[in-house]
C-alpha cells in the first residue's frame, strides 16, 4: 500500500473509532454533568462528591493496568473494547433508577469499570492509525469526535432537566447514545478486522526508562487537576448558575475541549512537550478562578479547565506512542493509567476534604501539584525525543 493510501485508509479508520467515541461520550459526559448536583441531590458532601469522583477515576485508570496487560498478551483488542462499551449501556441508564446516593456511587464506579476495560485496547487500535498520520494529530482528531459527544451530551441534560427539573430520569435518555456507540463499534470493527495487529517483523522492546518520569509527570498533574463534578458542586452551591445551566456550562467545556484538542496535537507534532506544560498552567488558572472568583471567575475556570483538558487530550497518549513500541503499548497505556488513576483518586479526596476546610488551601495545593508538573514535562522534552522510536 503506498504512503498516501495508507494515510487515508488511517485517517478513515480514526473517524471511525471518532464516531464511536462521539456516542460513548455523549452518553458518559451527559451523565458526568450532572453527577455533583445529583449526588447533592440524593444526601451526600463535598468530601463525598470528591470521594466518588476520585474513587471513579482511579478504577477507570488503575484497572487499565491489568486490561492493558491482558490486551498485550492475548491480542483481543477488538473483543476487549467491544466488552467495555456494552458495559456503558447497562449502567449508565441504570442510574435513574437510583435511590440514594450510595447506589448511584455504585453505578459511577460500574460505569468507570467498563471505560478501564475499553481504553488501553481502544488506545492501542488508536495509534496504529496515528502512526502513519502523527501521533499528536490523529489523538487530537480523535478527541475533537471524543468531545463534541461531549458537549451533545449535557445539551441532552440541559433539556432533560429543565423539562422536569429533576436530575434522576434524565439518564434514561443516555440509552440511546450508549446503544449507538455500541452498534458504530460493531460497524468498525467489520470493516477494519486487521487494526491493531502488530507487523510481523517488530520485535519487541522493553519499555524505556523514560516511561516512568513521564508516568511520575503525569501522577503530579491527576493530583491537582480538579474535577468538574466537584467544580459544579461549588457553583450549585453558591448559586453561580441556575441548576439546568450546569449541563450547559459542561457542553461548552466540551466544545472548547475538543477545538483545542486538534491545536494541541497539531502543534505537539512540531514543539513536542513544551506545548503541554503551556496547557497546564492554563489549566492551573481554574482553580483560583473557579473558587475564589464569583460568578464571572467560574465561567472562565470552565474554559481554563477544558483548555487544559483538550492539552492533555492530544498529548498525553501522544507521547507514550512516541517512545513505546506497538507489541508493548497496551501494557504502557494501562500502566500509565494506572498511576495517574490512583494519583487523580488521592488528589481528588484531598481537594475534597480541603473544600469543607479552607477553600485557600484548596486552591494552593492543585496550582502547587499542576506547577510541579508543567516543569517536570518541559525538563522531559529532551530525554523523550532521545528515546523516540525510529520511523
């Protein structure tokens, strides 16, 4: 196959699982805008918001480990994948149904199971295709797909909610996408069976030492990225924002998200990690903007927020595929996960606990672990270009 065929065939394969992810998102980020106000609604804190959100990520993340390892060994990318959508459908409508918020945190951490068995092989069949596009471009392409279902999502919410003005039946509507992001799956996978298959002739290669200050980055950066659950908690809290509002504060933290997502990786293709320490401390500034800044602050701590989450969208993954080998990256996605899980979980119940206690504090200690890790990743720009793979 020559080159421009080949890049086509990547890119069309890379819509493909866009198009999938756009439902998945949909579904999952529908639901995460209004999880804080519905958690609040049911009888729980702050510091249980913070707990469930955290808990939630690190299983996403921490369980990653095992499922990536296990995506290596038996080379079932697609059958994985498969499983770990079809688990969005149940759990995700599910939560309607929900009576208190202890069975709704239940379902929370069912639905971040099933996103840890789908993600390193997902991401593995991703960077096949980015490969031969540029890692950084194809992640961000396929982010940009990943949050317009994003911001589709809570604009399902804002709906549903301000319908009805409850929170608990607008799940139910989360159904529809699930079940379409699971038939899109199906679709690709028929028309691509070959994705993912690592070439014949590579051998394998260990995981460069590289790897793990990258992963120690990373873990700097979960531990002060405040979650958005907890955000919208505040501004329900301090009347910042209608309760139907918040969907729709979310939705255009997606669309923000996805836009500079595609920015991102264009411009980490040519200047490498400097560009993602730049989204950080964008990203820092949500913090005391978010908490400190009144009606006005909170709007643009959304778009801080987003903007540092589309850098990370289109960068992080990139520059695990720059320097890990095909037959060894799921078991790098998962471990590289796996720690920023557990990082985001402790962080998380931190920022938690810091609410109820001094609000001040909060916001000192995520710029504090975000500034620590913008530096960490500029000091890593030459270390990982040195141990880049040859094309």
């Amino acid at each position: 196959m020559d080159a421009p065929t080949q890049r086509a065939a990547a890119i069309r394969f890379i819509v493909c699982l866009g198009i999938v992810s756009f439902f998945a998102d949909m579904t999952y980020e529908g639901a995460h805008s209004i999880i804080g106000p519905f958690l609040q609604g049911l009888g729980s804190n702050a510091a249980q918001v913070g707990l469930i959100a955290g808990l939630g990520e690190m299983l996403a993340a921490s369980l990653r480990f095992f499922s990536g390892r296990l995506a290596d060994k038996t080379g079932a990318y697609w059958a994985i994948t498969i499983l770990g959508y079809a688990l969005n459908l149940i759990v995700v409508p599910a939560m309607a149904f929900a009576g208190n918020w202890e069975i709704a945190a239940l379902l929370v951490v069912a639905e971040r199971t099933g996103k840890a068995l789908r993600g390193p092989a997902r991401d593995v069949l991703l960077s096949d295709a980015t490969n031969v596009v540029g890692h950084g471009w194809g992640f961000g392409l396929h982010a940009a797909f990943d949050q317009a279902g994003a911001m589709v999502g809570p604009l399902l919410m804002w709906r549903a909610v301000a319908k009805s003005n409850t929170f608990g039946p607008a799940f139910l509507w989360l159904a529809i996408p699930a079940g379409l992001a699971l038939m899109a799956l199906l679709a690709a996978r028929a028309a691509f069976p070959a994705q993912g298959r690592p070439p014949a002739q590579e051998a394998s290669q260990p995981i460069p030492g590289v790897f793990w200050y990258y992963v120690a980055a990373a873990a700097l950066l979960a531990c002060g990225f405040v979650d958005f659950p907890l955000l919208a908690f505040h501004i329900r809290k301090m009347a910042l924002a209608e309760p139907s509002t918040i969907p729709l504060l979310y939705a255009g933290a997606m669309g923000v998200n996805g836009a500079t997502a595609v920015i991102f990786g264009r411009l980490f293709d040519r200047f490498g990690l400097p560009v993602l320490s730049f989204g950080i401390l964008v990203s820092l500034l949500a913090l005391p903007l978010g908490f400190l800044g009144g009606r006005s602050g909170a709007i643009a701590a959304v778009g801080c927020w987003a903007t540092g989450l589309g850098a990370q969208d289109a960068s992080l993954r990139s520059g695990i595929a720059q320097v890990v080998s095909m037959n060894k990256r799921g078991s790098a996605f998962g471990a590289f996960n796996g720690v920023y899980g557990v990082a985001w979980f402790l962080g998380s119940v931190v920022i938690g606990l810091l609410y109820d206690h001094s609000i001040p504090a909060l916001v000192v200690f995520g710029v504090a672990a975000q500034l620590a890790a913008a530096a960490m990743f500029f000091w890593l720009r030459t270390p990982l270009a040195a141990a880049r793979l040859k094309p």
